[in-house]
C-alpha cells in the first residue's frame, strides 16, 4: 500500500476505535506510520480524509448488507435477519464507524450525497427480494436495518434476534389488518 492507502486504513480505524470527534490527526498518522503533511498533501484536510474514509465504510456496510442477502429464491428474510446480525457482532467497529457516519452526514452535503447514494443502492437490491420489487417494503427494510444496527450497537445483550423481529413484524402487521 502506498501514503494515501495507509492514511485511509488508519482513518477508517480510527474512526471505528475512537469516532469521527476523538479522531485527531496525530491519531492518524501513529497508526499509518506516515506524517502530518502528508494527510493535507493527499487529501487537503483531515475532515476530507475522514469523509472518504466513511464513505468507504459505508460502503463496506452495504456490502455486508448485499452479502447476508441470499442468493437463492428461499425464503430468505429470516436468514437475511441472521446474517446480518451475526455481522453485527463480528464486526462490531465496522457499524460502529457506520453510526457515526450517518450522525456526520447531518454536517457534511457530500457526505450526506454519498450516503444517500449507498442507501439508495442498499435500497433497490432489498426491493429485487421482494413481490414486484415493492419499493414501500424496501424502505421499511432499510429503515429496519438501520434501527437494528442502533439497537446492536447500544445495547447487544438487549438487541432483537432475527426471530423477534419476524415475530415483532408479524404482529405489526396483522394489527395493521384489523
């Protein structure tokens, strides 16, 4: 890996051990090795550093979004559930870093336009899952998906399994029926 390489890696750490406002450029450059000048030479700014670094997080997270998907035509919500928080837990700083990324995109108009553009992606493959790829259900899932990451990661022992969410969305919608 070369400068700008190893000053990403070490952001993209940084930012899942410490969050975006504990990052400090001294941070950064003790785990890449390198120098203070080099983050501005390379990426004008620490901030500029930081956002690119979240947004390649992001998109590390709608990977595994997209990966827990199975492949196959099975029923597939409950295992999408269980994939996704088995990543949850063996990837804890990975949606660490994610959270507060979406919490930096309230700040950030590229950021938030980056954003916007991964969670439209993540959106349009969970809507191929479902009946006439219903772009309704794809927002709920996104949204389920988010409110289950902030529940894995302030409180894990707490947090839904995928089984109480299938039973949680089953008695939502039947009481949506009555």
């Amino acid at each position: 890996m070369g400068v700008p390489e190893d000053l990403l890696a070490a952001a993209k750490q940084c930012l899942a051990e410490r969050g975006y406002a504990r990052t400090t450029v001294r941070d950064i450059v003790a785990v890449s090795g390198s120098n203070l000048a080099a983050i501005n030479y390379h990426f004008r700014s620490k901030d500029a550093l930081l956002a690119q670094a979240m947004v390649e997080l992001t998109g590390e997270s709608v990977g595994e979004i997209l990966k827990a998907l199975p492949d196959d035509s099975t029923p597939w919500f409950e295992a999408f559930w269980s994939d996704l928080v088995l990543s949850f837990q063996s990837q804890p700083m990975l949606w660490l870093a994610n959270l507060d990324t979406l919490a930096q995109a309230a700040h950030s108009p590229e950021l938030r336009k980056r954003l916007t553009e991964a969670q439209s992606h993540a959106r349009d493959e969970l809507g191929k899952r479902l009946p006439e790829q219903d772009e309704a259900g794809a927002q709920v899932l996104l949204t389920l998906l988010i409110g289950m990451l902030v529940r894995w990661s302030v409180d894990p022992e707490n947090a839904p399994t995928a089984q109480d969410l299938i039973a949680g969305v089953q008695s939502v919608a039947d009481a949506a029926t009555r």
